[in-house]
C-alpha cells in the first residue's frame, strides 16, 4: 500500500466505490507527484462507470462540506473539499479527426483508458477499492521512467502527437519541471510533428509556456522548443534573436542564448511571471536594429525603445494580458538599460531621481530585471558590473529615504497653465509642463507651486506666451 493514500478522504472514495460496486483510480498527475514526493491537491479519479454519478455520490458523502461542480458535456465533475480539487471521470476511449485536437468520446473500459494517457510518468493508476487499497497499476512502466528521469509517450510517439499536437509542449513542460530528459524518439517525434502544433488555440500554447516560464530553469524549455522547430511557429520573434554575425573579424554575442541566461537569472531572484517576460523580451527589438560600423563594429541602438513598442503586438498574439502586465513588462523593457548606463557614470541624485520617477512602483524589480542582465564568461568582469550597480541600488535607497520620490508629481499640472496662460497652441501646455518637470528633477528648483510657477511664466516668455 502506498502512503498516498493514507487519508481519510482517499477512504472515503474507495468506500463509496465500493458501496457502488465499481472499480475506481486516482490515476495522472497525483501518483506522480506523490513518487516524485511533490505536494499535489489536485486528485483525478477515474472509474468504469459514470463519473458524475460516481462524483455526486461522493459529494453525498461528505455532506455539506464541499461544493460539486457538473460540466455535462464533458462527461465529468468536480469536487472542492478543504483544499483539494477532485475531478472525476469515467474510463473513456478517444479518437481523433485531423484536424481537430478534440477527441471523439465514448465510454471505455481501463485498458481504453490507459491507452488515451499522454506520457507513461502521467499513467499510473493507483487503486481505492478495498480489496487492492494503494495497489499501483502502472501498464506503461511509468515508475521505471520516474527513476531514470525520462518523458516518453505511453504508445508511438507519432501518433500521440499527431492526434493531440498540445502534447509536444507538455511534454517539454514536464522535462523542465522535473528536469527529467526526453527520450530519444519522442524527441525526433516532437521534431516531425512540429507544424501540427498550429492546430492548437493561442490560449492552449500559452498558458502551457508560461508553465514553461514558471519552472525553475526556464532556458531548459526555450532551447528543447527551438531544437524541435516549435519555438519558429509559436514565438518567431524570439527565434530572431538567434545566430552570431561576423563582418570583418567582429561579431556580436547570440542574443538568443543571452536571453535565456538572464531568463534563468531572473528565476533565481524572482517568481514573477511578468517579470521573467520582460526577462524575454528585453532585447527582442534587437533583430531589427542590429546594424554594423565600421569604427565600433556591431550596435543595437534604441532597441530598447523598439522592444517596448513590440509588447503589446506579442501580447496581444500571444493572448497575454493587455492591461497593466503588459504595461508593467513594456515600461521594464524600456528602461532596462537605464541603470546599466549609471553605473558606468557618476551616480548623481537628478539621474537616480529621474530614474525612480520613470519606473514608479517598479523601480527594485528594473534593477533586479538589470542585474540579471548582465552575463559574461568573464567572472570578473561581472563582479565589477554588479558591485557598480549595487551602487545604484545604494543611491536609489538614498534618494528614496530622502525625497520620497517614488510616486513623484509635478506640482505644475495641465490645468494650472490653462488657468494662467492664454494658449493658442495645445502644443504649448506639454512644453511647458515638462521644461518645469525637467528642471525639478535635476533639483534646479522644488517640486513647490510658487517656485515651479515661476519658472513657468518665464518659459512661457521665451515663447511668446502671455499671462491671462
């Protein structure tokens, strides 16, 4: 008997299969984890039977304390007890039409069951009936493949995939996620059935590489993606970065590898997902503004401009967000140079000032975003770029502590310059505004309404405007 299944809600499940006299399965993603010794709260049970019957009679028995949720056209059902999810389904059997990932369905017996599962770590069956509590039924060798930390498919790889094209990415989730390998000829399957992944929703793709990006080790992922052909399909842009251009015996550094560097190095400071995107996308532009010199040989100028201007286009292909999440990753791709270049300067308090006005809120994470950034095979050289830009750090506290500049204003709004001069032109209002933005934070003046309309009225007379 496993310890899995050492619970009184386990029991309870068996009990009442049992008491219905049919065979029931925690199968997937559970038994897995459980061998893997990996918290998991989502139980999948499988029975030969009906599952929504199966699922509203577990429900009865446990009273009151849980919420059961139908979905008739799937066949299935879903329990929240405590902190669990249990979702039950009856043993089914599946086949596919060409152009579709969506199964045709018809109930099953195990054995047609077993044979629909994806990956043979995923198609192990643990038994809740009484009289083989906690026996492990595992058809497709599924622990031998846990112990030798591999992915195979349960049955030809090939037509695994080419009936459920979404599998190839799982599969590349779990090998991240586990850090397990992929066998050999899933991996060539993978490989040869690359385009059907076009068959599958934006939705479908990604949400599974953001599980990808999530993982610990994303590069892992991005690399297994590009060698299948699956990263040139889904996420083009990012293939752009690859490659190294020699022209007179100068080359530029792969920025498609330097990406996923400082991806990993986001993931060992930060969970967060927005911010291992704008790990993603803070050299994307530069593709398209690579140009060569002949004096300082390869540059990339204002790509951080254009990747920001880039966001939201991917974003929105990608079915990602486009509220505050792709303003937060666009606002860290435009800056993400921003600290880099002081480091390299005197710090003074109007650069640091004018840095933590332009990034707000998200002032720590750019520095976080921009010492992951920084990555070399020369380690003292990379000492010396984190210790200038933990100087950065130190001054951006400073003035923080000092000004508490971090949701900084001006005083002079819009409205204060229509109320005290006569505008002709619109243009007018925005120029003066930020002259007097411009001299506050290099501390020419306060940030105070009496000064700061002083020096409104004198720009105002080098343009020829009037007071009201």
């Amino acid at each position: 008997m496993l310890s899995p299944l050492d619970n009184s809600l386990f029991s309870l499940i068996g009990k009442t299969a049992d008491d219905l006299n049919i065979r029931a399965w925690v199968v997937g993603g559970f038994v897995r984890d459980s061998i893997l010794k990996k918290e998991n709260k989502d139980i999948d049970i499988v029975v030969v039977g009906n599952g929504v019957e199966f699922a509203q009679a577990v429900a009865k028995e446990l009273n009151n304390d849980c919420s059961l949720s139908v979905f008739k056209n799937f066949g299935t059902a879903q329990i929240k007890f405590d902190d669990w999810i249990i979702e039950c389904i009856g043993a089914r059997k599946e086949s596919y039409r060409r152009n579709s990932r969506k199964p045709l369905v018809e109930n099953g017996t195990l054995t047609d069951d077993q044979n629909r599962r994806d990956f043979t770590i995923n198609a192990m069956y643990l038994s809740l009936n009484s009289d083989s509590y906690g026996s492990l039924y595992d058809p497709f060798n599924g622990l031998q493949d846990i112990q030798n930390r591999v992915i195979r498919t349960c049955s030809d790889a090939q037509i695994t995939f080419d009936d459920d094209p979404l599998r190839m990415l799982r599969g590349i989730r779990f090998a991240t996620r586990f850090d397990f390998r992929i066998d050999t000829q899933t991996f060539q399957s993978i490989k040869n059935n690359a385009s059907r992944i076009n068959i599958v929703s934006q939705e479908r793709i990604t949400d599974e590489i953001n599980g990808m990006i999530l993982c610990d080790k994303p590069s892992r992922a991005f690399d297994m993606l590009f060698k299948t052909g699956l990263l040139q399909i889904v996420f083009p842009e990012m293939v752009a970065l690859y490659g190294v251009e020699n022209r007179n015996g100068k080359t530029h550094k792969d920025n498609f590898y330097h990406t996923l560097q400082v991806l990993d190095n986001i993931c060992d400071l930060s969970n967060n997902l927005w911010l291992r995107w704008a790990a993603i996308l803070h050299d994307i532009a530069k593709p398209s503004t690579k140009r060569f010199d002949e004096k300082v040989g390869w540059t990339f100028h204002g790509h951080e401009d254009k990747g920001s201007r880039m966001v939201r286009g991917i974003f929105r292909k990608m079915r990602l967000p486009l509220d505050e999440k792709m303003r937060y990753v666009s606002k860290l791709v435009l800056l993400h140079l921003r600290p880099i270049v002081l480091s390299k300067e005197t710090v003074t308090d109007s650069a640091v000032r004018r840095l933590i006005v332009n990034a707000g809120e998200d002032v720590s994470d750019l520095v976080t975003l921009c010492r992951a950034d920084i990555t070399s095979k020369n380690e003292a050289k990379v000492e010396k770029h984190l210790r200038n830009l933990a100087k950065v750090q130190e001054k951006i506290n400073e003035v923080l502590a000092k000004d508490e500049i971090r949701n900084w204003q001006p005083v002079i709004t819009g409205n204060h310059i229509i109320e005290r001069f006569i505008i002709v032109d619109p243009k007018h209002i925005g120029m003066i505004k930020d002259a007097v933005r411009e001299m506050i934070l290099d501390g020419v003046i306060p940030n105070e309404i009496e000064p700061a309309m002083k020096k409104a009225v004198q720009i105002a007379q080098t343009l020829n405007i009037s007071l009201k």
